[in-house]
C-alpha cells in the first residue's frame, strides 16, 4: 500500500485541523496577518487582529446560521471572513455572498443608526478553479471583486470587497517562487508534499510556519485528529470528482454550476449519495453541497 502523504514531515494547510492549526489560534496570529496583507494587497490594512466566534446566528433563532473557518477583526474594526473551500460546491458565489453579509448585519445597532458601516473582506482559500470565463481567467491566481457602477466601471462602494485564491492556477515549481505572494501560494499548493524545507522560504514569518506545521510536534490526540481530517478532506475530493464525472456523462456541460437545472440536481444527488455510502459526516456534506442536515437526511 502506497505511504500516506501525511505520515510525512509537514501539514496539509488545506485540511480543517492544518489550516485552523496554520491561521486559526493566537500562536499562529502573525500567520493570517501577514498572509492577509500579501493577498489583500492594501498598505497598512492589518497590523493586528482578534479572532472572532466561528458560529454566527441570524436575528432570530429560526434564521439560518453561518459557521465560517476564521471570522476576525482588525484593530480599525475591519471584519475579514477568510474560507478554505476544499472542492467545488454548487452555488458557491451565492455562498460568499451570504457569508460576506452576516459581518455586515452584525454592524447594526438597535435603535437610531446613521448605516455607516465598517469594511468587510471575504477572502476565499479555493482548491478548485472558480473562474474560467475567458482565456484570461486561466492564469489569473487572485480574482478581486468589488461593487462597481456599471456605467463608468468605478468602485461604488469600498465596504464590501470579496478575493478569491485559486490555488490549482499556481503552476510555479520551487525554483521559480520569488516574491512573499509566490511564498505563501507555493506553500498552500505543497507544504505537505516537501521533505526539508525551500532555500527561497526564508524569513521569520516562514520560520514561523514550518514550527507549526511539524508533524512530529503533534500531540497524540491531534495527530488523531488530523488523521481523520485529511481523510475527510481526501473524500470530499474523490466523492466531487466522482460525481462529476459522471454529471458529465448524464449531460452536465462543464460541470454542476453551468449545467442546466435538471443537471445541476442530478450532479448534487449522486454527490450527497456517494458521500452518503462513504458515511461521511452530515456536517461535511452540507459544506460541500449548501443543502440543510433536513434534506440530505433523506438520503440515508
């Protein structure tokens, strides 16, 4: 039997345990800082942040609730959403977009309000190609998008900004990264993959990164947990490409999200199913799917 890939030397940044482990905790706060400020690209945006409740819940118990991976705060009271989206997911920019307006709402005070708002980022880690419109779009790593007048293409509103990171874009190997942007997507891309660590990824923020990321600095009970994450990770991965792949067959052009209605169903089905007789956890199909614990009970 082939060795897994994570009974090597460094985490897998794209499973839950590695990228909560990697950006999630007060020891790793320096990591998300400067990570966000190299994707976001605005000078002087963070200097420091507060990590905030994951689990936010709508005005009312019967609203629907948004569980996010990281949800924080900078010390000018900027709110940033940062997501790692592990395969595709049908409706995902309809994701972002409820997810970016829970920070928003939470903004409102009771009583008189003038609505002046503080910005909201939602950076979006994805391991899947999103975007793929024109030729353009094929080697384009980083798609910003923001509220835009359609008439003269200025920006209409600057509290609201969305990034998305399309790591399978990032074709550079380790002897081509150059700048801390190649740094960081190299390492999102591979960090599990490397025996020793890359003479170009240097710098105390690095050094910082690869001290988390050992394995053998694991705990019993978290090198348990991480078993079990990227095998999580890994299902998800084979039961999306599965499905896909026979989505396509059925008549899915160019997969669930540009099929037609008939097909988008089908492909989310045969999804829930396979997940469904891999017994995967429900918490898990309802990220991949955006269907509710209800309706995909009903497959069981």
């Amino acid at each position: 039997m082939k060795k897994e890939k994570f009974y090597l030397r460094y985490l897998d940044p794209l499973t839950d345990f590695g990228f909560h482990r990697l950006f999630g905790t007060e020891s790793s706060k320096e990591l998300l800082i400067n990570f966000l400020n190299e994707i976001i690209k605005e000078e002087g945006l963070i200097t420091d942040i507060s990590y905030l409740p994951t689990e936010n819940w709508g005005f009312t118990e019967k609203d629907r609730k948004a569980v996010f991976d990281i949800f924080c705060t900078n010390e000018n009271g900027e709110y940033f959403v940062v997501e790692m989206q592990r395969a595709r997911q049908p409706f995902f920019r309809d994701r972002s977009v409820f997810y970016a307006s829970v920070p928003i709402r939470k903004q409102a005070p009771r009583g008189v309000w003038n609505f002046k708002l503080n910005a909201v980022y939602l950076v979006a880690i994805l391991d899947f190609v999103l975007f793929e419109e024109d030729e353009e779009d094929e080697g384009q790593v980083v798609e910003y998008v923001h509220l835009v007048r359609e008439r003269t293409k200025t920006v209409y509103s600057e509290k609201l900004k969305f990034v998305f990171v399309e790591l399978p874009k990032f074709k550079k190997t380790e002897k081509e990264i150059e700048t801390n942007f190649d740094k960081w997507l190299f390492l999102l891309r591979n960090l599990y993959k490397l025996e020793n660590r890359p003479a170009s990824v240097h710098g105390k923020i690095f050094d910082t990164l690869f001290e988390l990321a050992e394995i053998k600095q694991l705990t019993k009970s978290d090198m348990e947990k991480y078993k079990k994450s990227v095998l999580e990770y890994r299902d998800v991965r084979d039961a999306v490409g599965l499905a896909f792949e026979e989505g396509e067959e059925k008549g899915i052009k160019k997969g669930i999200e540009r099929g037609i209605e008939k097909g988008r169903k089908e492909g989310i089905d045969s999804i829930i199913q396979k997940c469904v007789q891999m017994n995967m956890p429900i918490e898990i199909i309802v990220e991949l799917t955006g269907y509710s614990k209800e309706q995909i009970v009903r497959y069981i």
